[in-house]
C-alpha cells in the first residue's frame, strides 16, 4: 500500500483497511508464537502500512475531510 492511494479514501475507508490490517498483525503474532511464521519480512510491512494509515487519517481529520 503507498501513500498516494491510502489518499484517495475516505475516513471510512481507511478505518476499514486499518481494522484489516491489526487483525493481520494480531494473526502474525499467534503465527510467530507457534513457530509458524514464515514470512517475517511482512511484520515490518504490516506495521508501517498501520502507522501509514493513522497518519494520513490524522491529517484529513485536521482538514476536515470525510
């Protein structure tokens, strides 16, 4: 996910992708936990895409964007 296209949603839309991926993230933990994990690389990924989104969240709110 970039940054460009994270712009073109709504405030919803972004509430939903940000729900999907802590969810993902809470299911990578359980997988590390039990030694099932695989693709490691994809923790990193999954938490910049989270902190991505809260950003961009962040500022349409302080725009007042919908």
């Amino acid at each position: 996910m970039n940054a460009a296209d994270l712009r073109d949603l709504s405030l919803d839309q972004l509430q939903d992708q940000l729900i999907k991926l802590k969810k993902e993230q809470f299911n990578l933990r359980f997988q590390q936990a039990s030694g099932q994990l695989e693709n490691t690389a994809r923790f990193r990924q999954v938490r910049r895409d989270i902190a991505r989104i809260k950003t961009i969240a962040a500022e349409k709110r302080r725009k007042g964007e919908n």
